[in-house]
C-alpha cells in the first residue's frame, strides 16, 4: 500500500482524509482499467 499510495497500512487505517484520498484514487485507477478493458474488448469483438 505504501508503495503505490504512499501511505501505510497503519496510517491508512487510522485517519479517515488518508482513506478517503486512497479510496478516491482506487476508485479512479479502477474507472481507467475498466475503460481500457471495454475498448479492448469491443475491438475484439467486431
């Protein structure tokens, strides 16, 4: 978790702005891939 967020999974669990601020960012990185994925997916499938 540090490594891609920058936070600790103590700090993370602790102070709701870090949790928000990952989950925000999962959320958006999740959204990307998801975007990625139906392109390729509809390009396949023509």
């Amino acid at each position: 978790m540090h490594q891609t967020h920058g936070v600790n999974f103590a700090e993370y669990s602790r102070k709701l702005s870090h949790r928000i601020k990952v989950e925000k960012a999962r959320e958006k990185s999740h959204k990307q891939s998801m975007k990625v994925y139906n392109e390729i997916e509809r390009l396949a499938h023509r």
